[in-house]
C-alpha cells in the first residue's frame, strides 16, 4: 500500500493548487479524480469552456455588427461554423488539462483516476474501472466540488431541458433558449445563444437578476442586455416545466401572481450549484455534513476529524474558483505549519457577459442593513476617451468609502474589462486604501483603469474630473 503525507480528493482548481502547494512544502503528495482528465467542473465543464464560447461568440457578434463601424468591410455573408467553435472550445479544455497534468509530473504528485472513498480517517479506497486499490494518507483534503442543482419538480433529460454542461456542446443553435435563473451561468451562457441568434429569455425569481451583487450592476446590466435582445421576467416563480417533443412549456406566476406561460425549443436550468459529497463515503471517516450537504469545517477549513481538511465547493461561502485555490493554499500551509489567512470579504466577484461585471467587498445594501455611514463615488465609462474609442461605452464604476475615515469598503463595476480592473480594487483594499489614496495615483491615459480614479475622486469631495 502506497503511503503520503497529503491526500487530495478532487483535481479541479481547489484540488490541484493544494497538491502543488502541498508538493512545494516538501510534502509527498497524491490526488484522486474520478474523470480521465484533470481540472474538474471549473476546467472541463465550467469556467474555461465558457469563457472560450464567451470570447468566440462575442468575436461572431463584433464580425456582424461592429466591424463595419470600424471601416472593416467582410464580402459576403458572415457564417455561423458551430461545429468549429465547440472544436476550438475543446481544444482549450484540452490544453489548460494538459497543463496541470504536466504541474502535477512537474511537482512529482501521484495521480490517480477512480472514484475516491474514505474506509476511514486515513485510508481512502479508490476504485477506477476493473482496478480498486486503497492508499494511506496522514491528512486528506477533500476537494470534490459541486454540481448544478435543480428544482424539484424540473426533470433534466439533458437534452432540451439541460444544464450547464450540456448547454456548453449544444449541437445547434437553440430557436429559443428559456433560461430558469439570472446568475452568472445562466446570463453568461444566455448571452453565448442570444450572440448565436437565439431568442433568449431569463426568468428569475427574484426582484433582479445578478442579486447578490450590489444593485446598481444588476440594474445597469439587465438594460445592457435587454438593449442586445435579452427579455427578462423577474419576481417570477416558476411552477413547471414540461417536455412535449421539441418544445418545452413553462410555466410560472409572475409578480402579481398572474399565470404566464413561455414556450421555448430549449430550457436551461441554471438556479446554483450544490456540494457534491457522493460515493466520499465521508461516515466511514466520521466526518460531519451540514444540513446543505456541505462539508462542516472551522475556520482553518479543518473538519471535525482533525486530519481531514475540505476546501472550495463543497464548504460554505462562494462557490468560486479563485477561493478554492485560496483555501487549497492555506490548507496546505497549514498542515506545513505556517500561518496563512484568507479575507474572504476581499474575494471578488465576476460575472463575464460583455460588458463584464465585477465586485469586491460590502454592496450598498450590505452597508445600509450594518447601519454604516458611507459616501459614494460613481463614474460612467462613457466619459472614457478608451471606452469611446473602442466602442464600449456602456456600464459604471461606483466605489464605496466609510464616511469618517474615507476607506474603502466596496467597489463594483461593469464595463469593458472590468474583470481584469478589480485587482485594482483587491489591492487596494488589501492595504486598506482610502479613497483619496487611489484618487492620487496616477492612471494611465487613455485607459479604462481610469474610471476607477475618477470614480475614487467622486467619492473624495465629488471632484470626479471629467462629468
């Protein structure tokens, strides 16, 4: 029987990222996937697989709609190839798998492909197919992730009633996709079809979609997409869904409890995620699950068996990528003996549509239910010299600031790029900046980043410079 000091269940980013930590600190490590590949939901079904369908679609939309704006004429038609377009979308899944495969031969980690299951606190049985074996590990991570959850009255027959994954190889082009839930997945994934040439609309339960975001996104991005063809019904409980051939019937009630009815050759089912547990076996090890079928962990993401740890998806929190690798590295820090922590108020928030949308620390509403006094800076990304001339003159950046000691609590964004500006914000906050503090520095010209200074200026004394 092979013996480590850390075993790793699950290889999506949570997983790997502990395994190369753990590797790093000098520790012999393994780590258990039940799929062929490495990578988990966020590589193979998730976060990449979208972006590349997010970044090919838009690049269709740019070629049909903005490329004569900018003097580029195309002779003839523009087609849709939506065959090729999921071929290129593989072809990234397979090169980012590739690629932690090759970290995990770099830091000398034991892969191993089966399904794993505790026997008990440090024997972890792994059945592949025709082969099971069991390892021994010191301390365990579980980092088994989560799956798209349903309603209960929905049947997913992945075919027409489908979840994200199915909506992410979807031979043809839906005549209309009914998206149940705006979220992150659904509206991205909304907006890949709409692109396409989908009819695409979203009903959602709430009073507005993106809804814990702060209000100000979801209320500018819902006009944003509206504007690109996007409907909407929100404050609106659906009560079935049924499957007649290739047409699929929903129903629901909407705000004032009136009955509607929306007919769609598509449905996708995009109402959150859940922790996924199952074959872990995680009674064999005595290890407590919570009400939500979440892993119990305290606040070094230790289970009640102190050997064993859990991470990203399968805690509480947000179900992000970019936490998971978080906690997959304090754990592993940990079980070294440093002493790292995590902020998780300081961990953002993406949603990529186009434009983007992104956040980081308390929303408004969050601020007004604390009872904290606070002062607001908003700046449009039309006043950009750089949003004009790109062409993406659409969204905000509002920045939030105690109003005694002019730190920053919040900033939240949408607008072109603004997944790659809310570092900016990460980082300021990380040093606890003031408002003032980002106002002084300098942002180069012409850039989007500027919105955010500007943006900081507005909250310092309103003297936003350029509305």
């Amino acid at each position: 029987m092979s013996t480590y000091d850390v075993a790793v269940i699950g290889s999506g980013p949570g997983g790997y990222v502990a395994a190369i930590r753990c590797a790093q600190l000098g520790m012999k490590t393994a780590i258990i996937e039940k799929y062929s590949t490495l990578g988990g939901t966020c590589l193979n079904v998730g976060c990449i697989p979208s972006k590349a369908l997010l970044d090919s679609s838009h690049h269709f939309e740019d070629a049909i709609k903005h490329f004569e704006d900018h003097g580029i004429e195309i002779p003839g038609e523009v087609k849709l190839n939506l065959e090729k377009m999921m071929d290129r979308k593989s072809s990234v899944i397979q090169q980012t798998c590739d690629g932690v495969k090759f970290l995990m031969d770099k830091n000398k980690i034991d892969v191993y492909e089966g399904v794993g299951s505790f026997e008990d606190k440090t024997h972890i049985k792994i059945e592949g197919e025709g082969d099971t074996k069991t390892i021994e590990a010191k301390k365990i991570i579980i980092a088994t992730g989560s799956k798209p959850a349903s309603l209960p009255f929905i049947e997913l027959d992945k075919e027409r009633v489908i979840t994200s994954t199915e909506a992410l190889k979807l031979k043809e082009v839906p005549k209309h996709m009914i998206v149940i839930g705006g979220g992150v997945i659904g509206l991205e994934l909304g907006q890949v079809y709409r692109r396409l040439g989908a009819e695409v609309t979203v009903v959602e339960y709430l009073d507005r979609i993106i809804p814990t975001m702060d209000s100000a996104l979801s209320k500018e991005l819902q006009k944003v997409l509206k504007k690109q063809g996007i409907k909407f019904h929100v404050s609106t409980k659906v009560k079935s869904v049924e499957r007649n051939g290739d047409e699929i019937t929903i129903k629901a009630d909407d705000k004032k409890d009136k009955e509607i009815e929306i007919k769609g050759d598509y449905c996708l089912v995009s109402v959150g995620r859940k922790p996924f547990t199952n074959g872990l076996n995680a009674d064999a090890a005595g290890v407590d699950l919570d009400d939500k079928g979440r892993v119990k962990v305290n606040e070094h993401l230790q289970t009640n068996v102190d050997n064993i740890y859990a991470i990203g998806d399968v805690v509480r929190g947000a179900m992000l990528a970019h936490k998971a690798e978080e906690e997959g590295t304090m754990v592993a820090e940990l079980i070294a003996g440093q002493k790292p922590h995590i902020d998780y108020n300081l961990i953002p928030g993406v949603v990529y549509t186009w434009p983007e949308v992104a956040s980081v620390g308390k929303t408004e509403e969050q601020l007004k239910e604390m009872g904290v006094k606070y002062k607001e800076g908003k700046f449009p990304m039309r006043a950009l010299g750089r949003s004009r001339a790109s062409g993406d003159i659409d969204g905000l950046v509002k920045i939030l600031a105690d109003e005694k000691t002019d730190e920053v609590l919040g900033v939240h964004m949408i607008g072109a790029r603004t997944a790659d500006l809310i570092a900016e914000a990460v980082t300021a906050m990380e040093f606890r900046a003031s408002a003032e503090d980002i106002a002084r520095m300098s942002h180069a010209h012409p850039t989007y980043a500027e919105a955010v200074k500007e943006a900081a200026l507005a909250a310092t004394e309103n003297r936003a410079l350029h509305i």
